[in-house]
C-alpha cells in the first residue's frame, strides 16, 4: 500500500515500511535502489497484521472487502496482476498464481478468451480498471520514492556503508519490517500542515495498534507473540514520533517537495 492509502485507512490498516532484496537488472521493480552491482533494496510501504488471522483486516463478517464502496487499495484492484511486475511478464505471475495455495478451487485464472474477463492479451494487459490499478500503484510508488524513500535509502547507505552487511539484514525471500517513522519524520518535517496530518495519523495508528494488541493478548497464542513485540516496538516508535513533531516550529511548504507532499497526502 501506498502512504497516501494508509492515511485514508489509518483505522483499518497498521502501516509499516517494508525493506526487501532483489537481482538488480532490467526487471527490478521501480521502488528499488541500487546497491551494489548485483543487488538493490526495495523501499516501500506496507500494511502489517497478525498471520494468525489469516485474513486481511478490511474483510467485513460476511467475507466482502468493507472497503469495496469507498475505495480499495490499487493493490488489491489489480489482483490477481502484480503491478511490481513488467506488463511482459505478466503472464508469469498469472501461471505462478493459478496454481498457488490460495488460489486452488477458486478457478479464477484460466488460459484462453472468456468474454468479458480477459486480463492480458500478448503481454499486454487489456482490462482497463485492472491497468489503471497498476498504473497508479506504479505511479505512487514513483512519487513516494521521491517523498520519503529515496531519503531513507541515503540513510541505509551510511549505516550499511558494507554492501555484504546491508544484505544480510535482508531476508532471502520476503522483507524486514520497520516502523513508518523515518517516513512520517521525512514528510512531517516540511511543512506545519504535514507535520499535522502525520500526527493525526499517528494517533490513530496507536490506537489501533492498542486495539490489536488487546486482542491478541485475548486470543492467547503462541505465535502472536512476535507479532504482538513487533506492534508494541511500533508504537513506541510512533509516539516519539508524535512527540518531536509537535514540538516543530510553525512553518509553510515553501519548497517544491513540500508542496509536491501536501498535494499527494493532502488533497
């Protein structure tokens, strides 16, 4: 998800940023930074609940997505497309997906024409809501890869001056999540109404977090506990977070990134 998605659904979604590994070639999605000359980080947000569950948090009792009538996130509507993958090997992910775990019996993805459910048609995807969903997440991955990733990946660089080292702290296959603080400081720092908005958001993901928590602690599962340490790290993250924020001066987006933030998070 992107930034700007999580603050739309701050109740619902506990957001974090996600840091992952990848082969650095012509194929490398468009939120990863070089590292060295056979490997890049990717930097991007991502929303964070108990596996345990085993369902994503806006699936209402019924089953059916709660957020279906305000707006899914892009990631979602481009299911079952990747939109971290080239229009070209799309077909890739298709073939992978109609014969994953959690796609078995839903017969969902079928090879060939059916009328009015064509995806992709010679490396080319022909739905038009499913190419818009990953146009914008594309999009938005650009856009805040200029507002807040590209300044954490300088960061990573000077703590991981080791190519070998920044590495190891990534797993093989999958991502190491840490705390959207470096985000919210970045952006929160540019103008007095960001600083705001990333307060507000702040809040609300502290509570929910609390709500989370709690729930697990009802549950009584072994295998929440991890999961539960993580949230509790974030949270505590979070309200430093809030605390230096409010304590910035008073100030206006005067530069252009400022400006460019206070279009993308607050229109």
């Amino acid at each position: 998800m992107s930034l700007r998605e999580l603050f739309e659904h701050r109740d619902v979604f506990v957001g974090c940023i996600a840091l992952g590994r990848v082969s650095r070639d012509a194929d490398a999605p468009p939120h990863a930074f070089p590292l060295d000359n056979a490997n890049a980080i990717t930097i991007t947000m991502l929303a964070l609940d108990y596996p345990s569950l085993g369902r994503c948090p806006a699936l209402a009792h019924d089953g059916l997505c709660s957020l279906h009538a305000e707006g899914k996130p892009d990631q979602c509507i481009a299911v079952p497309l990747d939109p971290l993958v080239p229009d070209r090997l799309q077909h890739a992910v298709l073939a992978q997906r109609s014969h994953g775990a959690g796609w078995i019996g839903a017969q969902c993805i079928q090879p060939g024409e059916h009328a009015g459910t064509l995806l992709l048609r010679a490396g080319e995807i022909v739905d038009e809501e499913a190419s818009a969903a990953v146009q914008r997440r594309r999009h938005a991955l650009s856009v805040e890869r200029e507002l807040w990733a590209a300044s954490l990946f300088d960061a990573l660089k000077r703590d991981f001056a080791d190519p070998r080292r920044a590495l190891a702290m990534l797993p093989a296959d999958g991502y190491r999540t840490i705390a959207s603080v470096p985000a919210l400081i970045g952006i929160g720092t540019l103008s007095t109404a960001l600083a705001r908005a990333c307060i507000d958001y702040i809040d609300a993901q502290t509570a929910l977090i609390n709500r989370n928590v709690a729930q697990a602690v009802q549950r009584r599962r072994l295998d929440d506990r991890p999961t539960t340490q993580t949230l509790r790290g974030f949270s505590d993250a979070l309200l430093h977070a809030g605390a230096h924020l409010r304590a910035l001066p008073e100030r206006t987006a005067t530069s252009l990134l400022a400006k460019k933030a206070e279009a993308w998070l607050l229109a």
